[in-house]
C-alpha cells in the first residue's frame, strides 16, 4: 500500500499549461519509499478523451467549477459596429435623462 498527493497550480483559462508533481510513498512496514513524478501538459486528458488503443491510470486534479471548460465559458460580448457606438454617443449627448435640463424645471 501506499500513499499519494499531487500538489498542482490553481486552475487558469490557458489550457496549453499545466504544472504539478505526483508524489507517491510507500507506507508498508519497514520500507521507505518515495518518488515525486512531474506532471505537464503532456500528461493530461481532457473530458470526453477516448483511447484509440492502449489504456490509461487517471488521477482527476480540478472539479466542478475548477474545471477548464468551465472557466473558458464566459458571456459573448455584444457585437456593436463603429456606427452604432458614434451613434448611441451621440444620442446621448443629444437627449439628456429627464429633470436634468432647465426646460423641465
């Protein structure tokens, strides 16, 4: 039997990056062994990974909202053109909110 811990860097959007160390320890009586493996970007599987051959030990390091594909999801940003932004500047400028000009009072 034995023991193990993964410290890794907090989760970041950028998926090309990864960073961690699989740190493994023997906990039998009268052995003492341990190995620190280093993890990279090589070493990841992404959800929904399928192996064409071959098979795979998995260790899952992020969950739930910590998950890349949960912080690479994000609102779209309206797409306005330049001529609707001269446009609504100019609108604004144009009408000012109500009980601001000396017409209302």
């Amino acid at each position: 039997m034995g023991q193990a811990d993964t410290p890794a860097d907090p989760p970041i959007k950028d998926i090309h990056t990864f960073y961690g160390v699989l740190n493994l320890r023997s906990t039998e009586p009268g052995v003492s062994e341990e190995s620190s493996t280093p993890l990279s970007v090589d070493n990841v599987l992404w959800a929904n990974t399928v192996l064409a051959a071959g098979s795979a030990i998995g260790l899952v390091v992020y969950t739930g909202k910590e998950t890349r594909a949960v912080l690479n999801t994000s609102e779209p940003e309206t797409k306005m053109g330049t001529l609707e932004n001269e446009v609504n500047k100019m609108a604004k400028v144009s009408y000012p909110p109500p009980g601001t000009s000396k017409a209302d009072k």
